[in-house]
C-alpha cells in the first residue's frame, strides 16, 4: 500500500507559517513516553498553540498536546513539557537566537522518520506582523491569479 504524503504526519502546525517568518528549519528528536507514541502513530496530536523554550540549558516543546492513551493503565500527562533532542551545535544556535535576536521556535509537525522514530521539525522565526501577513496573502493571491492566466492562454 503506497503512503500519501499527509499520512508520514502525526501532527502538523499550519499556522506557524502564516503567524511567522521561519528562517530556518531543525530536526530534532523527541522524549516521548511509550503510550505518547501510541497516540502519536493514531495522529492525535496537536502542536497549534506550542513553542519550544530553554529550560535548565535544554530545549523543551511547551503546549503541545498529546491526549491520554485510554487502554493504558499507566498513562502520561498531556500537556506536559516534551524534551527536544539536539546537537550542541545546533542547540547553541537556537538559545543564542532567542537570547541574542528575539526568535521563536516553533514546532512546524511531528512525524516518524524511516527508522520508525518520532522527530519534530522546528523552525527558527520571527513573528510577522498584520501588515506582512496581508502582502504575503496578495503575493500568494497574484502567485494563483498569474498561473491561472497561463494555464487558460497557453
């Protein structure tokens, strides 16, 4: 059976595109409880509202959700703090930009990568304000307009 390209998604964030300017994009691993994965596979996540943050020099996913698993007899919190694993490297990168320029990290999906492991990608960016999310909607309106007329004229 051939997998559609939304099926490798657990959980995606539409929004953060349109909220914010994302200037670069990081996969980065994730602690997970085992009935979170469970929930995860069933794709009943929701990343909506998240945003990572530095806690203890580490990179936390804040208000991700993650419902309970109903089988379970022990089960995880849903809205708890997810761990995100890094390279020092790439971690360094993001804490000095939210220190230094402002940034936000945003969560862009969840998804399980070929190994079968859950990965989150996350986006380095910078929030737009109302006036950028009205050109950036013209210049996608003049984007379909402009395909439109040359489907039809050629």
């Amino acid at each position: 059976m051939a997998r559609r390209e939304t099926d490798k998604y657990a959980a995606q964030n539409r929004k953060a595109r349109h909220d914010f300017l994302i200037q670069d994009t990081l996969e980065a691993g994730m602690v997970l409880a085992g009935t979170e994965v469970k929930m995860l596979r069933q794709g009943q996540a929701s990343i909506n509202e998240a945003y990572a943050a530095e806690r203890d020099g580490a990179l936390y996913l804040i208000n991700a959700h993650i419902p309970e698993y109903k089988p379970a007899r022990v089960n995880h919190e849903p809205g708890r703090a997810r761990k995100l694993l890094l390279h020092h490297r790439e971690l360094d990168k993001l804490l000095g930009a939210i220190r230094r320029d402002g940034m936000t990290v945003v969560p862009l999906s969840i998804y399980f990568n070929e190994r079968g492991l859950a990965k989150c990608e996350i986006g380095l960016a910078k929030g737009k304000r109302k006036a950028d999310k009205r050109e950036a909607e013209k210049a996608k309106d003049w984007q379909r307009d402009k395909a439109r007329l040359m489907r039809d004229k050629g």
